[in-house]
C-alpha cells in the first residue's frame, strides 16, 4: 500500500530558483535564506520518497486565460521545465509517475473532484522552484512527480474548504494504490506577497506565521478563511496560501510541525517553509 508519510508547504519565488541557477546563494542578500534550507534538504534526503505530489500554480506558461482548469492533474511520464521568458531552467526533467497519477484520476473523479488530466504540461518556477529548494542541485530529480496544478490566477480560484476536502480524498487514493510507495507532498506558494499594484511588495509577517501556526494546530480555521482575507492581508498573490490545505488535508486530522523557516525578503515576497508529518508528536503516526 502506498502512504502519505509527510507534507512540505514552500514558497516558490522564481528569483529563489534564479540565485541557484547563477551561483548567488552565498551572496549577503540571500546567505540567510539558504542556510534555513539546510535543514529542509538533510530532511528531504533522509526522508527519500519515492513519489512527491506537488501541488503548485502555474503562471501562464502551461495554461493561459485561454483555458483556465480549476484543478489539473498531470498524468504524463515527463514535464519539461517551462521557458518562462529567459528560456528554460537547466534543471532536470521532472519525471511523472503516470500509474499513481491514473489511479488518483479515478479515485477522485468518481469520488466527485472534477480533475481536468493533462499529458503534456511545461511545469514553470511554481513547481521547479520547490523543487530546487528541498533538493538543491541534483541531476536527476531523487523522486517521481505527480504535479497537481491549481488556479490560483484568474478569479474564483477554489476555495480553502474545497482544498482542504481534495487533500482528504488524496490521502484516500493514495492509501489505495496498491505499491509500497511513500510519498511526500508538497503545497506551494505564498507566503504573503502582492506584485503590481499600490500594494506592491506587501509582506505581512505576522500573518504568515499565523498561518504556519494554524495550518498545523487547526486548520479546519483556515478552511473557512474567505479569499478576500488572503487578498486584504496577505496580498493579492497570497491567495496561492489556499494550496497549503490541500497539503494538510492530506496528512488527516493531526501534524507535528518538523521545521520551520521564514525569511523576508525574497525579491519581492516572504519565503517560508514547513516541513511536517502525519499525527501527533510521539503518537502513532497512523
Ligand atoms: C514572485 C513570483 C511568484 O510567482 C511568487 O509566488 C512570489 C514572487 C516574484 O516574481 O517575485
Ligand atoms: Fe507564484
């Protein structure tokens, strides 16, 4: 049987990808950001899944307003990384795992979750980005990706009850796949940013780490959150936080915080990270 064995929330700001891709990591600017991942990547590698389910936006490389799906799965065996207008990002190829992605297709379509399938999905910094951060400089990527893509760009993205029950289903169909394989998943995006605007380069700290609290000890609280809080306190693109439910309605009702890193500025946003596990501390993780 296959099992959801922990959840990771990231911010994914490309100029984060960008630092990486350009050796400026021990730049002043950014040496504190990243020696908060150290951690996280000693964690990712020990922890070793086979599969992570990554759950991200895409920002108009894959997807445009031309067609806008709610929640797309990706199905496919390989996702290139997407030229996002400075051409791709050399890093690896991400390679899908298409039989765990079919049986999540049938479980949550005949469980009512109305997921568009995707073959051929370009993934941008929403999904490399998170990516680089929990496993540095790798070639290939240590795991199979399932990419869980949402829209979180063009009103009315989903709303936070309606991640958080798509997560509950994906710990369902997870645990009904019939291969031993741990998997981790991801929620990305955030933390608090607005990027055009008057509001422009809005970070609200106190926020971000409100949230990070909740989305471990009650996130049923976050459930009921309206996107206008997001937008008014978080930012216009804080909105993306709603994709962290997903993660933790996936990991049932108790977490245990693992780690933690919250960091400002990352360009023009807060760059947080959680790291936590399925049940209470010292409890069984079942
Ligand atoms: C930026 C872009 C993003 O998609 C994001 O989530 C955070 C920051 C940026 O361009 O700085
Ligand atoms: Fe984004």
């Amino acid at each position: 049987m296959a099992e959801i064995v922990a959840g990771v929330g990231t911010s994914h700001v490309p100029a984060i990808g960008a630092a990486m891709d350009n050796g400026k990591t021990d730049e002043p600017y950014w040496r504190r950001l990243f020696a908060g991942y150290e951690k996280a990547r000693q964690w990712m590698a020990e922890t070793a899944p086979d599969v992570a389910i990554v759950v991200y936006n895409d920002h108009a490389s894959a997807f445009s307003l031309e067609l806008i799906p709610t929640f797309a799965l990706g199905v496919a065996s390989a996702f290139s990384p997407a030229d996002e207008g400075y051409g791709p990002r050399k890093v690896p190829v991400v390679e899908g795992h298409p039989e765990l992605a079919w049986h999540l297709a049938e479980r949550l379509i005949l469980s009512e979750f109305d997921m568009t399938l995707v073959n051929q999905m370009p993934v941008d910094h929403g999904l490399t980005v998170p990516l680089s951060i929990l496993c540095g400089e790798v070639d290939p990527w240590p795991f199979k990706v399932v990419p869980l893509c949402v829209n979180v760009v063009q009103y009315p993205p989903p709303t936070g009850n309606r991640c958080w029950n798509l997560g509950k289903a994906i710990r369902a169909a997870v645990e009904s796949f019939d291969e031993d394989l741990r998997v981790v998943i991801f929620g990305t995006g955030g933390m608090s940013h607005q990027l055009q605007g008057e509001r422009a380069g809005l970070v609200n700290a106190k926020f971000d780490a409100e949230f990070l609290d909740q989305l471990t000890q009650d996130p049923e609280a976050l459930t009921r959150r309206p996107h206008v809080e997001y937008m008014r306190e978080a930012g216009s693109e804080g909105i993306e936080l709603v994709m962290w439910l997903i993660m933790r309605g996936a990991l049932g009702d108790n977490a245990t915080e693992v780690y933690r890193h919250y960091h400002v500025p990352a360009s023009n946003a807060a760059a947080g990270l959680i790291i936590l596990q399925s049940g209470p501390r010292g409890g069984d993780a079942a």
